[in-house]
C-alpha cells in the first residue's frame, strides 16, 4: 500500500473517533501499524489470535472505547465463533479493518490466498453482518466514517475489507 494512503486510512481512523486498535498484522495494510503507533490519540493492542482481537475489543468497546480490529480476511474465519457469541449476542459496536487477500482485485492474488478469498463475503452474510469492500482511496475517510456510524446505529460489527490499491 502506497504510503499517501496508509495516512488517509489512519487519518479516517481518527476522524471517526476510532481509539483503540487491537491487531493481528498483515502484510497487504500493515503500513498503517507505525503511523497508529505514532499517535497518541490511539492505543494500540497487539494480539496473538483474531479471536482474541475480536474478545479484546469487545471488552474495550464495553467500556467505553471507539474499537477498530485489524485482521487480514482469514482471521474472520478464527474469529467467527467470538463475533457471534459476543459482539452479536451482546451489541457491540466494532470496526473491523481487513486485509481482503484473495480477492479478485488483490494485485498480490496467488493460489495460497484465492481460495480462502472466496469465502469472505459468504461468511460475512452468513453471519449477517454489514461490509464494503474498499479498493481505492477515493472516499477512503468518508467510507470510514459510514462504516463507524453503521456499527453505532446497528450496536454491531461492521467490516471494512481493502484490496485493490490497497494490496499493491
């Protein structure tokens, strides 16, 4: 990812009020993790499973805190158990910040992620929760501040998947 849009994407992050970021790097947005860090308007929580930053959020979100999880699109699948059974059954809202690999417009696409790509968007409206798919930068804060008023309106996840410029 270009750096111009790694700034746009964090600076987004913080219009929307985002605060704390619990992440699982990735390789296709991981540019964002030093500029998060940089900030002190964000708190950043790294953690060892998707699940994990799905429960850590939820707890903080409980709490008071502007939650965004960065996870790349497998993760959704570790995760799937912890969204349903907390952030669902309990009305949290959520922002999950996620690496589309295996998309058709994944310009690093190959036979390790096409396959579990075509799963994201079947498991997301399996499970009933709202996404967009971001490929440009184009409304990139605007997208963002949709997605976190969605989430607050719905008291429920919502995901933002990036690929296209974002995957370059």
């Amino acid at each position: 990812m270009k750096a111009e849009l790694a700034q746009k994407l964090v600076a987004g992050l913080k219009q929307a009020g985002i605060d704390l970021v619990t992440y699982l790097p990735e390789t296709r947005l991981s540019q964002i993790l030093p500029l998060l860090r940089d900030d002190p308007a964000f708190t950043l929580v790294p953690v060892a499973s998707e699940s994990e930053a799905v429960t850590i959020g939820a707890g903080a979100a409980l709490t008071g805190k502007q939650v965004a999880i960065y996870i790349e699109c497998t993760g959704l699948y570790v995760s799937c158990y912890t969204l349903v059974s907390i952030a669902r059954r309990y009305g949290v809202p959520l922002l999950l910040i996620v690496g589309y690999l295996g998309s058709m417009a994944d310009q690093r696409n190959n036979t390790v992620y096409a396959v579990s790509g075509t799963y994201v968007e079947p498991v997301l409206q399996a499970l009933e929760i709202q996404f967009q798919v971001i490929d440009n930068g184009t409304r990139l804060e605007s997208d963002i501040q949709d997605a976190v008023r969605q989430m607050h309106a719905l008291k429920l996840p919502v995901v933002l998947l990036f690929t296209g410029e974002f995957s370059r």
